[in-house]
C-alpha cells in the first residue's frame, strides 16, 4: 500500500507541475466549452450537449493522451528503466495512472457542470452524484484503454497512430461533437460499435431524461465499462514492458480490440435491437 | 574466497534468438569485494550484470546472489541490492529530494534522503527539479538512488560513461568511499583507468567468456609486454660502454645521447642495476619513468581488440 500511495501522490504532483496535462485536461475542454456554450446558447437542450462534449474531449483526452501517451514516453525515455531495478511491480504504477486522471479529472467535471447552471441555466441533473460516478468509470475505462495502447505500441510513433486512429472516430463518431441523431443509417450502426458512444449516450440519459445509474441502458454501460477497466488492467500487466528495447510481436496489438470486446458486445445488442 | 561468497555464478548462459552472448561463465565475488567485469561494448558483461540483478532471465547454468536465485525470487533481491544503470532517467519535472523519498517508499528499509542527500552533495539542489540537473549531479543523484535502501550489495553497470574526468573522479572518490564501508560492489566498466583504480578483481569478459580474471596486479604480471625504463641524463652516455642489463630485452640510446630507453621483463632489478651504473659512471641522473604494461595492455593481448572497439 506504501508504495502505491507513493506512485499516486507523485503522479498527481507531476501531472499539475505539466502544462500539457494542465492544457489537454483543462483548458482545451474548457475553449471548447465556452465557444459552444457561447454560440448555442438559448437552443433547447444545447448545454447538456455542450456539457457532453466537453466531458467526452476531456475522458478522452486523459485516456489516449494522458495515460497512453505518457506511459510510452516513460518507457521512450528510459523512466520505467530506473523503476524496473527496484522492487515494484507494474500494478503500483498502472493504478496509480489511473487514480491520477480520476483525481485531477473530477474537480473539472464539478466545476464544468456549476458553470454550466449558474453561467448558461442548465439545470443540475437530478442525479448529480450518479453522474459523476457514471463519468468516473468512463474516464477510468479509457485511461485503461489508453495504457492497452501503451503496451502494444513499440515506438512513440505506433503509439501516437493508434492513439489517431481511436481518438478521433471516437470524438467523431460516438455522438459527443455531432448529434448521432443526424447520422446516416450506416453511420449510425457503426456509431453502436463505438466506445465513447456508450459514455456520451449515459450522460445524457442521466442529464436530459433525468435517469439514474441504475437504468438497464446506464448499467449495461456502466458494467461495460467496469469490465474494460478490469480487462485493460489485466492486459496492460500482462503486456507491461519497463524498457524500449523489449518490443512485442505486432499480433499483440490485438489485445486491443480484446479490450474493447464488451463495447462490440454492446455493438452488436444494439444492432439487433434495431 | 570467504566460505560464502555474496555472489557465485556457475556456467551462466545467456541467449537471445540465435546469439549466444554469456556462453557459461563462472565467478564468485566475496563480501567486501569491489569486483569488476570489464570488456568492451557486446562483449557480454551488461547481459550478465543484468541477470544477476534479476531483470534478465538466464539461459543456463546457475546464479545465486546474497542467497537468492535472481530467476525465482528477484523481488527478494532487489529489494536487498543498488543498483545504478546505464542511461535511465527520472521525470523532468520531479524534484532531487521527491526522487529519493518515492524510491525509498519502494522498499522494505530505506535510509533518510536527508543524509543521503548531504552525503552525495546533493543536499542544495534538493528542491531543484531532474530536467536543471548537470550530468554529474544526474549520476550523483543515480548513486543517491542505488543506496536508498541501504544495499550491501551494489552493481554499478558503467558508472561514469559519458562524464567528463573531474564528474568522473567525483564518482570515483564515492565509489571509494562505499568500499570503505565493506559494500560489495560490482562495477562494469571499459574505462581502464576506473578498474585499476577501483576494483579488487577484475574479470575480463569477451565475447559471452571470461578470458582472465584476477587482481590488477595479478593480470599485469601475465603480461606478455615489456615494462619500459626512460632514463634522462645531464650528459651524454657512451653507447659502446653500456652493460646488458640483467632481464633487459632491449635498450635503446637516443641520438644525443641523453636519454635510455630499457625493456625489462623484471623492471625493479633492472632499474636498480641501471642506477648503480650510473652512479659508477659519475653521471648526473635527470629524470626516471617506469611504465609497466596496464590492464589494457593485458586485454588487447588476450582479445585482439581495445576496450572501447
């Protein structure tokens, strides 16, 4: 327990000393924040997507970049190196990660949703704290996901593409910047298939229809999301490397989709429910 | 060697695909002992430091270390030894005295970064964060970290790469001061002037195989070279007039005159007998320099190679 409290307080001092963190966490979220909620003010509804969208840049932000991207530079610049000759073992730093993001993460969120009622008149969602738990397990999924990548990825430049090439049909595709509403019915299939999709569509549940956590649609997303926390952390241990000369077979970036097995899951239960 | 060595190693393989780059060596390395593995790049020696510190899984043959087996129980070993790598590094932004009470916080007994810090003259750049640190004070704070919890073993795998001579004779003087308090220390190296100078034993390692092991000392003498006398004169010496000298191979008399050069194979004698001409000869010595042949002398005899090839 010594250490991993000690990985975790060192990981939330150095996490706020970084102006990458500080920007991709906070401001970036928060431009997005203001120019939305700026532009569509007075439109029914347009906070909640406001608030949505930015919640869903900054979990995503935080798990592909936060975790992901960090995780490989540690082990780029020969930072795991130094812990690998020390007793620890990964899972100190793994969860440490994880607790990092949700702790800076969350006083974000809080502060979002009060600016979001008392500077444009959302109403707080009746289920504040069911909300803020929803979010926690969606940002603590994809800090996960991001830490899979980490592991499958040899080189900063693997890593950086697939970070691409899941963070952006992510932010485009799961209803967080478009409303899926207005997709074409292709586009609405494959919307189904996307992670984020599940987080986006809980939020607005919780804020819009006023549900709780507990509705069948909201667990099965929150239960999905608890069992890529699990399978990410389980993978990322398995896969964890300390040093960039030990690569990993390029079929181990399969572990990947294995990760996200309970999104497709997901998927395909909808898929067949419409 | 004591009865129970701190690390023994029996025929230690080491194989990666098809390379074969430790092809079963065998050592001991007494408690105390400030032993040296010493070899050019490839020749091995970081392969076997690293299995030994139980990040490397061995091929073959056996190791134990302080009484464990670096394959089964390496979180028992590391707990108990320090080491300092080659080229690791800490997060920029973390602060020298955070670095040391986090890696404390790894182990089951750790000593006070205070005194470590004081100790490695760390102690003003305590608050100063890892990316503001010099080279040598990186590498001060790496040896800072190695001790952490206080090992009675430590494996230094080339400690002063890359450093220039006043960091590097900084870090030798740190190293000294930890033989002085017993540590059992392994240090690779291909700085041949770090294994003369610090190292009881010293194995050369070349190409996955121990090629000689023994003291400095005991190496030099199984030198092949030459010591070399040069002898400096106030006035010119006759040539037709000069002895051979007990064990001398070769003397060779400048131009001039002035100054002799002597290989001997026995150097003391032969400079003493060279002494005692030049007195009888009523000749006004100058200057005097015996050069014996070095460890890299002995490596290049024994691998063909220099250490830094």
């Amino acid at each position: 327990m010594k250490q991993y409290l000690a990985i975790i307080a060192m990981d939330i001092k150095l996490a706020l000393r970084l102006r990458a963190v500080i920007f991709f966490n906070f401001l970036f979220p928060l431009i997005f924040f203001f120019t939305f909620a700026t532009v569509l003010r007075g439109e029914p509804g347009a906070m909640t997507f406001v608030v949505t969208m930015s919640v869903t840049l900054g979990v995503l932000g935080s798990g592909f970049f936060g975790a992901g991207i960090r995780a490989i530079q540690e082990r780029e610049m020969n930072i795991l190196r130094r812990y690998r000759v020390t007793p620890i073992t990964p899972a100190p730093l793994l969860v440490g990660s994880m607790v990092t993001g949700w702790v800076i993460f969350l006083p974000y969120i809080v502060l979002l949703l009060l600016m979001a009622h008392f500077l444009y008149h959302m109403p707080l969602p009746s289920h504040f704290f069911q909300l803020l738990l929803f979010i926690s397990l969606g940002l603590i999924a994809f800090r996960s996901l991001g830490l899979v990548i980490a592991s499958v990825a040899n080189t900063m430049q693997e890593g950086t593409i697939l970070v691409q090439l899941f963070y952006f049909p992510m932010l485009l595709l799961s209803g967080a910047t478009f409303p899926a509403e207005k997709f074409p019915r292709v586009m609405r299939i494959i919307h189904n298939f996307v992670p984020a999709t599940y987080l986006v569509q809980g939020m607005q549940n919780i804020m819009v229809k006023g549900q709780g956590l507990m509705e069948k649609q909201n667990l099965a997303a929150a239960g999905v999301m608890v069992l890529t926390i699990v399978g990410g952390m389980l993978i990322s241990m398995k896969l964890f490397r300390w040093e960039k000369e030990e690569k990993i077979r390029g079929s181990a970036k399969l572990w990947v989709f294995a990760v996200l097995a309970p999104f497709f899951a997901m998927g395909i239960w909808k898929w067949f429910q419409t | 060697m004591s009865e129970s060595p701190v690390i023994r190693v029996e025929q230690l393989q080491k194989t990666y695909d098809k390379v074969e780059a430790v092809k079963g060596i065998d050592f001991e390395v007494a408690e105390g002992e400030v032993f040296g593995l010493l070899g050019p790049n490839g020749a091995g020696k970081t392969s076997t430091i690293e299995i030994l510190e139980g990040l490397r899984p061995r091929t073959g043959g056996n190791a134990q270390v302080l009484g464990f087996d670096p394959d089964r129980q390496n979180q028992q070993l590391k707990d108990r030894i320090g080491v300092c790598l080659q080229a690791t590094n800490l997060p920029a932004k973390m602060r020298v005295q955070e670095a040391l009470e986090l890696f404390g916080s790894f182990y089951t007994r750790s000593i006070s970064s205070e005194q470590l810090l004081k100790r490695l003259q760390l102690w003003e750049k305590r608050a100063a964060f890892y990316e503001t640190l010099s080279g040598g004070q990186k590498q001060r704070l790496a040896l800072a970290l190695a001790l952490v919890n206080d090992p009675q073993l430590l494996f230094l795998d080339e400690p002063t790469t890359g450093l220039d001579p006043q960091i590097r004779l900084e870090i030798h003087g740190l190293i000294e001061e930890m033989k002085a308090e017993k540590r059992t220390v392994v240090l690779t190296t291909h700085y041949i002037e770090e294994a003369e100078r610090l190292c009881d034993r010293v194995a050369i390692i070349d190409e996955g195989k121990i090629v000689a092991m023994g003291t400095p000392r005991e190496l030099q003498q199984k030198s092949q070279e030459q010591s070399r006398i040069d002898i400096l004169c106030g006035q010119p010496m006759n040539a037709a007039a000069l002895p051979q000298w007990p064990d001398a191979l070769e003397s060779r008399l400048s131009e001039d005159g002035k100054s002799l050069t002597v290989y001997s194979s026995r150097p003391a004698r032969t400079l003493f007998e060279i002494m005692k001409w030049l007195d009888q000869q009523g000749m006004q010595l100058e200057d005097v320099h015996l050069k014996r042949p070095t460890l890299e002398d002995v490596f290049v005899e024994l691998t063909g190679k220099k250490l830094r090839d």
